[in-house]
C-alpha cells in the first residue's frame, strides 16, 4: 500500500537487536510509518517457505514461538495514541492465533474502533498450522461483529466462520462460484456490519498453472473480474497483494467494480514476485488490468 503512495503505518512489537532493525529498515524503505512499532523482547518470529513445483506444493513451517510478538502484553498497546490520525485498522486472522494474548490485544483494538468510528478490516487467513477451526470461529465471529470489510478466500469462510463456501477441491474453486455468492451473502446476513466481503477464487491445476480470479458482494450487488490465466513464478503473499490493491481502490474513491478489478490485478502481479514484498507501482497493476496479463475475458 505505501509503494501505491498511501500512507501506511505498521503495528507490531519487534525485538530491540539487529533482526528487529533489519525488520524496521525493510519497512521504512518501501514507505511505511514505523513509529508505532514496539520495541523488547528477545527474537523475531521467522518463517520458512519451502517452494514447490508441478505436483508437489509449496510448504511452509512456522518458528514463531517466544517472538516479541507473541509475547506481547495488552498494557503495552496505548490505543489513544497508536490509533491518533488513523482512518482504517487493518488486521489479519493470523495475528489472533498467535497466542490469547493476542486475541485479547487484537479485540480491544476492534472495541476501540468502533468506539471510535474507526472501520475495520480484517483478512479471514486460516492458517491450519496455527489454530483448529474450532477455536478460529470462537474467536473470529466474535471479532466478526467489528469488522466492516471481510477479506476471505478458499477455506476462509467454514473454517472461520462455520459458513460453506467452498468444498475443498483447489481445482475448482472458480467453477464454485455460485457457493461462494452464497457464502458471502450468509455473512453479511449474520453479520450485518459488515457491508464488503471478497474473495480470491483459484483453479489450480499445479504449483505454476492456475486462473484466478476476484469476487465481491458490496451493498448487496456482486461484482466480478475478468479471469487471469497464470503461470506462476512464486505463490507468496498474493492474498495480501489482493487486500492492498482493495484498500487502496476504497481510499482513491475508485468506482465499485475498479476495487475488485485493481486488486485482483495486483494479487497476480505479485506472483510474478519472488518474496514477500508486492515490488510494483500503480502504473503496473494498471497495464495489468488493461491488457489482462493473458486473461480470458469471460465473467
């Protein structure tokens, strides 16, 4: 979002060594406000990405536990000043798996918010490895009743929210659209503060071959983008890619069907990014969305 030309301020709590500087120089060299982050504890959480190819996927182990992060304490978090000037909180799904600390840090932030007619964003991203479905929808649909906008993909929906959306088969996650309508509709009826959810929708035939394509229900009316026939170099943080190129559309102004066009377009860009950064610049995605980077242009 900051390499869009938004202004963007990051919230974290990262160890006060050479990993933590190293961690904060990377964000404030793409642009990102760095000022709110927190500082203490003893290491930063890592990750590491085992990449795939043609029939064996893509991995990823996680090495998170004693982080700075995950340790972190809710007294820490002076709310009135880290939200001072802030228009939208954006969080994602995995930050409340980290640890119950966590969940309770990321609650109050969303019962300050609404407080404080700040609107909220949330990223479903289950994430398996980290917590069971049960103990996600516990925790989610609680979270739910704050949330605005809902960004949620594939599994995102019954392993979250208890709502079917999707049956599993990653070959066919286009072919479900009408599932996925349903799905959308059944949060906004339970969960009726929320006024966007949108959604990623993939036909994935190996490792490198896929169509994607971006789905959302705003004010009761669907919008659809056109279907992008991918050979990807690295499937890394295109659901993130998905989520900024949205936000960014909703801050600019853009019309309806914009939003979901240019976030799609910036989520397949970035899978011709190796790492975790969306390294391109507005004019990018734009010539993305005009050509249709290899689409099929039936909705």
């Amino acid at each position: 979002m900051a390499l869009l030309g938004n202004d963007v301020a990051y919230l974290t709590k990262l160890p006060a060594n050479l990993l933590g500087e190293s961690a904060l120089s990377t964000l404030r060299k793409f642009g990102v406000d760095t000022s709110k982050v927190l500082r203490g504890g003893n290491r930063l959480g890592i990750y590491f990405f085992e990449k795939g190819a043609s029939v064996r996927s893509s991995n990823v182990v996680y090495d998170r536990a004693g982080s700075a992060f995950a340790e972190a304490k809710s007294t820490e978090f002076d709310w009135d000043t880290l939200f001072q000037d802030v228009d939208y909180f954006y969080f994602s799904g995995i930050t409340p798996a980290i640890s119950s600390e966590l969940e309770h840090i990321v609650t109050t932030a969303c019962a300050y918010c609404k407080a404080h007619n700040i609107p909220v964003v949330c990223d479903m991203n289950y994430r398996g490895k980290m917590w069971s479905p049960d103990k996600a929808q516990q925790v989610m649909s609680k979270l739910m009743d704050y949330v605005s906008i809902c960004i949620a993909n594939d599994e995102d929906f019954e392993a979250t929210l208890g709502i079917k959306a999707f049956d599993g088969d990653m070959s066919r996650g286009i072919d479900q659209i009408d599932a996925f309508k349903a799905g959308m509709l059944a949060v906004t009826k339970k969960y009726p503060g929320c006024k966007v959810v949108a959604s990623v929708l993939r036909n994935i035939h190996s490792v490198e071959e896929s169509q994607w394509m971006g789905l959302m229900l705003k004010d009761g009316q669907f919008y659809e983008s056109i279907r992008y026939n991918m050979h990807v170099m690295e499937g890394v943080a295109a659901g993130d890619a998905f989520g900024a190129g949205l936000m960014h559309s909703l801050l600019h102004d853009s019309a309806t069907q914009e939003w979901i066009e240019f976030a799609i377009a910036a989520s397949v860009l970035k899978l011709t990014v190796s790492g975790d950064l969306n390294l391109v610049q507005e004019s990018e995605i734009r010539a993305v969305m005009k050509k249709g980077g290899g689409a099929s242009l039936n909705r």
